[in-house]
C-alpha cells in the first residue's frame, strides 16, 4: 500500500513538473509572439520611412533639375550679351547698334522679365491626422501634399521655398478642438508676416480659423506655418475637417 502510495506521490510530483514547464513554454511562446509583432510593426514602419525617403529624393531631383536649367537660361542670356558685344563695324556704327539693342533687351536680372516666371507655382497640403498640442515655436507640417507646381513645397519640413521671385498669395485653415486656442504665425525667412488665434472658448465646440497674405518674395525665401505660444489641446485634422496650407504666385 505504501509503495503505491509513493508512486502517486511521484506521479503528481512529475505531473507537477511537467504543469510548470507547459506553463514556462507558454509564456515564452507569448513572449516571442510580442517579439514577432513588434518586428511587423517595426518592419512596416522602415516600408514607410523608405516611401518617404524615396518621395524626398524624387523633390530634390526635381529641384536639382529646375536650378540647373535656371544656370543653363542664365549661361544663354549672358553669352547673348558677349556677343552683341564683340560685334564691330567701321567708324563704330555696328557698335553703336549693339549697344542700342542692348538698351531695348529686358535686364537679365529683373524678375519681372527672367523667362522661368512663365511657369506657374502654386501648392496645396493638409495633415493627415491631429497635431498633439503644440509647444510654442513649433513648426506646422501639412504632410499630405496634393498640389505642388514648381516643386516649392517639401511635406517633411511643412516649408515653401520660392522657386522664382514674385509676388505670392498663402492661405491656411486650423481647426481647433474643444476648449483649444492656438495662435498661429505665417512666417518669412524668420519674420512674422501673418497670423490668426483659433479659439473654440467652449467644452463641446469645434473651431475652424482661416486668413490668407499676399507677400512679395525673392527667390530662395522660406514661408512656413508655426505656433507662437503654447497651445492648449490638440489642432484637429480628419476626413471631413481638413486642417490645410496652401499657396501660388499672382
């Protein structure tokens, strides 16, 4: 009787063992799982970084492409002008018609008369998903770029550089949620030049501000979005409020 007894007694005792490392396995079976998710997402993310490495590269490109055929009009107009210069008659008579068809060219450097302002610029984007309460200073980035002629704006900065001089028109609309006030700045080159306070002064409402600034700018200036004091709440963006920037030149 007792001998059975002992072997119940290791019978349970193994059973025992076995409970526990079924328990142990198990749990470093959840353990990888979180393993293997957190890889996937991880993975998906660096897809995502890629596509938008790529987006930026193909930005730069573009805008290597337009300066390099700015140099190339600029090289033409200037030869153009050495060889009027270089033209000569007797008694200077051919010299003197250069020299007044040089009077009647439009200046190489006015950019009124540079041939690339032919080409329209003109941007629009939005955020794809709210701004968590801006700190002060922050700089608003619309990522989803719908329009963008003349390649100005870059969606991974939230900035406009002028492709060409001229005078530009840059509108926004912010929508601000519940018991939200943001103050928001259009900046130039560092310089504040517009801006409007959004504020739904109520627990249950919703604000949508808007303004738009007509500015003259040189070529290669910067005009971004950004907050001037710290924001209370979060800049509301969705599928049927669109919180947005946009711009083109007159």
């Amino acid at each position: 009787m007792k001998s059975m007894k002992d072997e119940i007694a290791v019978i349970r005792n193994l059973l025992k063992v076995q409970t526990e490392k079924l328990t142990r396995l198990k749990m470093e079976n959840d353990a990888l799982k979180i393993t293997v998710s957190k890889l996937e997402n991880d993975n998906l993310l660096m897809k995502d970084s890629l596509m938008d490495i790529s987006d930026e590269n193909k930005v730069l490109q573009q805008e290597v492409t337009n300066l390099r055929r700015q140099v190339t009009q600029m090289q033409s107009l200037l030869k153009h002008v050495a060889n009027v210069n270089e033209q000569e008659e007797p008694n200077g008579t051919l010299r003197e018609t250069a020299i007044r068809r040089r009077l009647l060219l439009p200046d190489a450097w006015s950019p009124s008369t540079t041939p690339i302002l032919t080409e329209p610029v003109a941007f629009y984007a939005y955020m794809s998903k709210p701004e968590p309460t801006p700190s002060n200073h922050h700089s608003l980035i619309f990522d989803v770029l719908k329009t963008n002629i003349g390649n100005g704006y870059n969606k991974f900065s939230g900035t406009f550089v002028a492709p060409s001089a001229g005078a530009y028109v840059f509108t926004w609309t912010i929508n601000t949620n519940p018991n939200g006030a943001h103050w928001i700045n259009l900046m130039v080159n560092n310089a504040i030049v517009g801006g409007n306070l959004c504020d739904t002064q109520g627990a249950v409402s919703y604000d949508s501000d808007s303004n738009t600034v007509v500015v003259v700018l040189s070529q290669g200036d910067s005009v971004n979005l950004r907050t001037t004091y710290q924001s209370r709440t979060d800049i509301y963006a969705d599928s049927y409020a669109f919180t947005t920037f946009a711009g083109w030149r007159l």
